[in-house]
C-alpha cells in the first residue's frame, strides 16, 4: 500500500478569523449575483485543497471533513486526477458520446463491469449527477419490466430533481415548494436500528418492508425496489445484517428490478469497495457517483447486460454524459484508489472515529456512533431520550467551523454530524479533529 503524495502542508492553520476579509468580499459579490436558494455551510471561499485540507481566500488552513460531500475521497488534487486531467483536456475539451464516441468513456465502462459487485455480465451508461444516474436506473428498470411503480426506503435522498424529490422522504429544505412531483412512488418502512420500537432483526425488517409493498401496491406492479446500503442525508443509517438479502431475494423472485444506490457510499468509503459487500449482495443495478469521477461531475447506472440492453438506441445517454475530462479523472481516481487502497484507509478511518467517539455513546446528548469506513455519524439526542436534537448538532458543527474544522450535518431529523473526510487524510490531522470534536460534543 502506497503512502499519499501530499502538494499541500497537512495542518491546521488559522490566520485570520473564520471568515477572513477576503472570504467576506467574496460572500458580498455573491449576494449580488447568486440564488439565495444555493446555500453554503461554510462562511469561507476556498483557493486550494490536498489530502485533508483546505486552504481559504484568506490562507487559512482548515481540516476538512467533508470532502466536498464523499466526492473528493482520493483527495482534492490527487496526482494522478490531475495529469489525466491536464493531458485530456489538452487533447479535447468535449465530443459528445452520442455523436462521436472515445475511448475514455469505454475504459470508465469496463473498469466499472470488473469493480461492481456481481460475477455476471455488465453494461453501463454514464451520465452527469447522482440524481440523472437514480432517474436512469428507473428509467431503464421500467423498460425492462414493463411496469410502472416504484418502491423506495423511507429517510431516503435520491436527488434533487422532479423525480428523484418524489424519492426523497425529507421535505425541508428539499421538497417544499416544488410540486408537484412524479407519481407511482411508494416509501416503505426501513431498517434503522436506533429508531425500532423493539429491537428486530434484518430479516423482520425486511418482512415489514415487503408486507407493506405487498398490501399496498402488489409485487407485481413493482418496476423496481430502491434503497441505500447506507443511507446518507437519512442520518448514515446501516440498515440491520439481513435485511438487504432478503429484500433482494422477494425482488428476484417477483421479477422485481432491484437497484442499490451507492452514490456517497460507494467506490471505498465504506471501508470495501461497495457497501453491499459486506453481505455479498449484488444488485440488478447500482448507481455511482460522488468519488467515482475523482472530483469531476460523473455518474452511472450498471448493472446486468440483459437489463440495461433493454432499452432502445438513442433511449439512454446525454450531451455531456461521461465527458472526456471527466472520464479521465475517474480513471486517475480509481488508480489511486488501487495504488492507496483506499478500503484500507476507510476502515482505519472508522477505528480512529469509533476510538475517539464511541465512548460518548449514552453521555450527554450524544444518542450513537454509526456508519462504515470513512462514512460515520453521531446522532445528538436530547439527554436520557431518543428526542432528536438538531439544535445541539447544529451547535457543535458550528463551534467547529470557527476552530478551523470542516463537519456536516445530516438525518431526517437534522440531528446528526457526520464525518467524511477524504481517504487520503493523514491519521494525526484526523485525531486533531476529533479531539476537537469529543472536547465541543462533551461541553
């Protein structure tokens, strides 16, 4: 396992206050000229980004845990991004595929056949965002079975389009406002440990899920069953062992397509290179995104051959869908992936965090520690209850930005930190962070 080549100092370094004079300048001109619909967490511009930091307007260097929301996972600037980059967009800047194709979007193509889980033959289209890969993967699982509904988790973030907001359960600040929105979708009951009742099994979860499907759309209306092998914005919600097996075996069994989203916890996060391999699920078909195009916009839908040659020529596909550059920098992002293994890192990453974090577990307002690999949550409670606690959430991410540390928040209910920094981070800058945070969570 290679060592990460770093071009910037990995440290935390502080010059002026959070946000420095020429942040503010910045944030002026924008409230000139940006939607106030665009929100940013972070009050400071960045000039310059490596490994596990970013550098601002003003020179400060801060830690960031947030890679750019699990894209920049190899890191913002990763050598081998960036010569494919440089080398390709000297070569041509774009030639849709549509028209005339090249070779780079094969080569993201048959690295994503050999990566995926599944020992079958696999096809891919490439496309541009995490929510055009969902609307593809239903898209063509409509087409293959010639049915019209849809079947997706509750808590979930699929996107922020007509279709994908119709997927997403939380309304705020995702949904309001913009309906109405597609129709045929059904949210089924979920597996979140955390949150049951009673404690059940996988399996009893699972049982729920398809009991409601059953009742109330029949399994045979179903297109497809859509889910996160860990759920993301919905709170970094492992499901329990189980439940996705038998979710899939009810779907092969009524010829139901069934499609994992691993948009954020995919190519590595999770501490494998796809989540649902944790119990050897292979899906029908599995959208990516987020750190496939090693920080560039890419996106995919793969899966089984017969089911993506379902679709008509000229049924799939975009103007910009696996543009050069951006096929170039998945091909850099995935070498480095190899070249680091970056599973390895992930999981070092969860040992640093459960170390550091767990032991609060039941102290204060801090309900639980979850999530895989580099792709872990802290779900604040109200003390003694399972009250969700946005406000303490919002108030350590807070205290945190200001001390130069980059975290964000997340769950249905807002109540969770997350924490998803860049594989590539070195261990003392992460234990730096996450003495800062045990130090504001425990205030």
């Amino acid at each position: 396992m290679a060592d990460p080549i770093y071009h910037l100092a990995q440290e935390r370094r502080l010059v002026t206050a959070l946000p420095g004079p020429r942040s503010k300048e910045l944030a002026a001109r924008r409230d000139a000229v940006v939607a106030k619909g665009v929100s940013s967490s972070s009050p400071f511009y960045v000039a310059q980004a490596d490994g596990g930091v970013l550098v601002d307007a003003d020179g400060n260097s801060v830690i960031d845990l947030g890679a750019g929301i699990a894209v920049t996972s190899v890191g913002a600037s990763a050598p081998h991004v960036v010569h494919n980059v440089q080398e390709a967009v000297a070569n041509f800047t774009h030639s849709s595929f549509a028209t005339t194709p090249y070779e780079g979007y094969v080569a993201v193509c048959e690295q994503l056949a050999e990566l995926t889980p599944g020992t079958f033959a696999k096809k891919t289209v490439l496309v541009n965002s995490g929510a055009e890969a969902v609307e593809n993967a239903i898209k063509i699982a409509r087409h293959a079975t010639g049915r019209a509904a849809v079947a997706v988790a509750e808590n979930a973030f699929h996107g922020r389009t007509n279709l994908t907001m119709a997927l997403t359960t939380k309304a705020m600040p995702y949904k309001v406002g913009f309906g109405p929105f597609a129709p045929e979708i059904y949210h089924f009951p979920s597996s979140n440990p955390f949150r049951e009742p009673e404690p059940i099994t996988g399996e009893q979860a699972a049982q729920r899920a398809i009991d409601y499907l059953e009742t109330t759309v029949g399994a045979d209306h179903l297109a497809c069953l859509l889910q996160e092998p860990i759920q993301g914005e919905g709170g970094f919600i492992v499901p329990a062992e189980g439940y996705l097996p038998t979710l899939q075996a009810w779907c092969h069994e009524h010829g139901i397509v069934f499609i994992l989203d691993e948009i954020q916890c995919g190519f590595c996060r999770s501490g494998k290179w796809f989540a649902c391999e944790y119990e050897g699920v292979e899906p029908d078909l599995i959208t990516t995104a987020k750190a496939l195009g090693g920080g560039l916009p890419l996106a995919a839908v793969t899966g089984r051959a017969e089911i993506m040659d379902s679709a008509q020529a000229g049924g799939l596909g975009g103007t910009y869908g696996g543009n050069p550059i951006s096929c170039a920098a998945s091909l850099g992002a995935i070498e480095t992936m190899k070249e680091w293994d970056l599973p390895a890192r992930a999981r070092a990453i969860e040992s640093a965090i459960r170390s550091k974090v767990g032991p609060l577990v039941g102290s204060g307002s801090v309900g639980d520690v979850r999530g895989r690999g580099a792709m872990m949550a802290v779900e604040f409670v109200k003390p003694g209850t399972k009250e969700p606690d946005a406000a303490r959430a919002g108030q350590v991410a807070s205290e945190l930005l200001h001390e130069g540390v980059i975290v964000l928040t997340c769950g249905i209910y807002g109540n969770c930190v997350r924490f998803l920094p860049s594989l590539t981070i070195p261990a003392d800058l992460l234990d730096e962070a996450l003495d800062l945070f045990v130090a504001a969570a425990s205030r």
